[in-house]
C-alpha cells in the first residue's frame, strides 16, 4: 500500500493502523511466554499493516527479534533504522548473502546445498538451521536433516557461526491435533542430533502465534508472534486467554448516493435487485484494491452507526451498499472493518464473507488504498 507520508488531504479509501493497540498486543503476547524472547514477524509489508513503522513499534513493545521472509524485506528494515536482531528464512538461489552479513541479518540454511551457498559469500553471516518436522515446506526433511547437520558440524569447524535451530508447525491453530505433538517431538530430536554432533543448538524456536497462545511446552527459547500481534486470531475457533486488539481499520468515502425504486437492479449480473424504494451508496473500493469479489451479497459496512449491506457485484474498483433510509451523503464515511467495538465489521468477519481467512484479507489490501499510521503520545507504553 501507498505509505502515510502520500495521503491526500481527502483520501477516497484509506487503511489505518492502530501502533497503540499493536504495541499493546507486542507485551500482551510477550506476557504469555514469559520464559522465552519473542520475535515480531513483519514479514509482507508487515502484513500489510505497513513494515518499517510496524518494526520500529515492535521493538518499542519490548520485541527482542523481528522476523521477515526474504532478505529483501530484512535489507528494508535495516535502509529505515532498524538496528536490533533480525532473521530472515527464504532465499532462492542467487540470494545476496554478503549483504545480510554486511548489515548483520541472520539467514536460514534449509539444506546442506543452502548451508554451502551460504558459506561462500565473501562475508559469512550468522546462521540458524531449519529442520522440517512435518510441515512439508521449507527445511531439512528426513535424510536432508542428517546432511546438514554433517554440513553444520564442518561449517562450524571452519569458523562459522551457527546460532539456532528451528521449525513450523502445520496445525497450530488446532491444539488438539495430532501433528503438534508429533511435530514438537521431532523437533527435540532434531536438537538432541546437533547436540550429539558437538554442536551449540543456539536458539531452539517452533512456536508461532497459535502455538504461542495454546501450546506453552513448544515456548522454547524464543516464540514467533505474527498474526497475534495485529490483533487478529490464527484461527476464530480457537480458544485463547490473551485480549487482542485488530490493528487496522480499512475506510472510504461514499462517492456517490441515490435514491432508487424497487425492482432496481444493482452492479454486473443484476445479481441484486431492490426489493424496496431504497438509498444506494457507491463506495469508491474494489477487488482492484484486494476487497474480495467471493465477499459479493454477503458482507456489510458500517455508515452512521449502522451496519449496512454490500449489494451487488462488487467490481474491480467500487461496489454498492443498501443504505435503506439513512440520510447519508457524497464524502460520509464508510467502515468496512475495524476493531469491532463499536458495532463495526470485522477482519474476521470479512473473511468469513469471502471465504478466507483473516491473514489474506489484511495482507491483500493495495492498490489504491492509502496507508496511515496512528500514534496516541498520551498513551502509555
């Protein structure tokens, strides 16, 4: 999304960003894992929330690392003042490992043949292995872990620096399945093979927002907080005692407003017709901006108070609500999510309208949607 400092005056739909309410899920989180460091993922624009305004609140909150996926986004963090630890964990061949060690970003090794390229950059940077205890993506899987650890064991006789291990849970957000035991059992042992190695396993990490919040014994040395820290639920089914706060809030204004009469069709397909004399409003957002086109006839807005429908297709750059007798006009604004307090929609329930989840909501929004930050000074800390 477009950054704060390009807001006009009158945006026509806008994205703001609670630091207050973010900081205060930061210690919030961190209070449930107390034993152990946390780390902020920021990784996707800070999931979309905005990175370098989301890192620098983290590390306001006490965050001890930040997380991110690509080297990229670690070199970002580093261009807008970021200075504190800083792990990154995806890399395709050809990634500038020279420039993380440079700027002191650690990187993951996933493989031998990774752990090898690594090794070759001019400048060695700090390295944390990845074992992949079941999740079937990213990290050393079966045979693939007792080659790196060989791998690791040589690097470090060389003088590298080896300075964790960790792994990514696949059903977190279902704390009764059977994976997570499965899953945290073999990360053990993945620490006991380098351990046996002669090797410093460093920062043991698995945990990720669920995980943090339903699975204290996978705590470890360091939990990964992502999705938590904007507030918004890894699952809305799952039961949790931290209070969490939604982060954003996704507005615009109403570009046009009219009175029609029943029978009166709405947007492409005419797959909503009025079934009364009523006052439609034009909202200048669409799936041009990552508002869902699946959300069509099924989510609502919140225009003076009142929730109010979406109806119609809703197109590439406006969709229409039914705003029935309310007196609105051009320029009233309209809430399409917020935190919820005061009767608004949700994230969570946009996504259940579009049959997704939270996380791509948030993380799909662009285009031309502006991005604010809001800073309360005379909140505490």
């Amino acid at each position: 999304m477009r950054p704060s400092q390009t807001v006009p005056a009158t945006p026509q739909a806008w994205a703001e960003v609670d630091l207050d309410a973010y900081r205060a899920n930061v210690r919030a989180l961190a209070a449930r894992a107390p034993t152990a460091q946390l780390m902020a993922v920021v990784k996707a624009d800070a999931y979309g929330h905005g990175l370098v305004p989301v890192a620098r609140a983290a590390r306001e909150a006490g965050a001890d690392w930040l997380g991110v996926a690509t080297l990229e986004e670690a070199l970002a963090l580093r261009a807008g003042g970021d200075e504190g630890p800083l792990l990154c964990w995806l890399a395709a061949p050809g990634a500038d490992f020279a420039a993380a060690a440079r700027c002191d970003i650690e990187v993951t090794a996933s493989s031998a043949e990774q752990l090898a390229e690594i090794l070759a950059a001019d400048v060695v940077p700090r390295i944390q292995l990845k074992v992949d205890t079941g999740l079937g993506r990213n990290g050393a899987f079966g045979d693939q872990w007792g080659e790196l650890v060989s791998a690791a064991v040589d690097a470090a006789a060389a003088g590298a620096r080896l300075t964790g291990v960790w792994s990514h849970l696949a059903c977190a957000d279902e704390p009764d399945h059977p994976a997570n035991d499965a899953q945290e059992a073999r990360f053990r042992d993945a620490v006991d093979d380098l351990r046996a190695a002669g090797l410093d396993p460093g920062l043991r990490h698995l945990a990720n927002s669920a995980a943090l919040l339903t699975r204290p014994s996978a705590h470890f040395d360091l939990v990964r907080a992502g999705i938590a820290t904007y507030g918004l639920p890894p699952d809305p089914a799952m039961p949790h005692d931290v209070p969490l706060i939604p982060v954003m809030t996704l507005r615009a204004r109403l570009a046009a407003v009219k009175r029609v009469p029943a029978g009166q069709g709405v947007s492409y397909g005419y797959r909503h017709v009025t079934d009364r004399e009523t006052t439609l409003g034009l909202v200048p957002i669409g799936y041009g901006e990552g508002v869902h086109r699946a959300a069509t006839g099924r989510a609502e807005t919140w225009v003076r108070g009142r929730r109010v429908a979406v109806v119609g297709t809703i197109c590439m750059d406006q969709m229409v609500v039914d705003l029935g007798d309310l007196p609105a006009e051009r320029g009233d604004v309209v809430t399409l999510f917020g935190p919820g307090g005061a009767g608004e929609p949700t994230a969570v329930e946009w996504a259940q309208a579009s049959g997704t989840i939270a996380y791509e909501v948030v993380t799909g929004l662009g285009g031309r949607i502006h991005l604010t930050h809001t800073d309360d000074p005379g909140r505490s800390r």
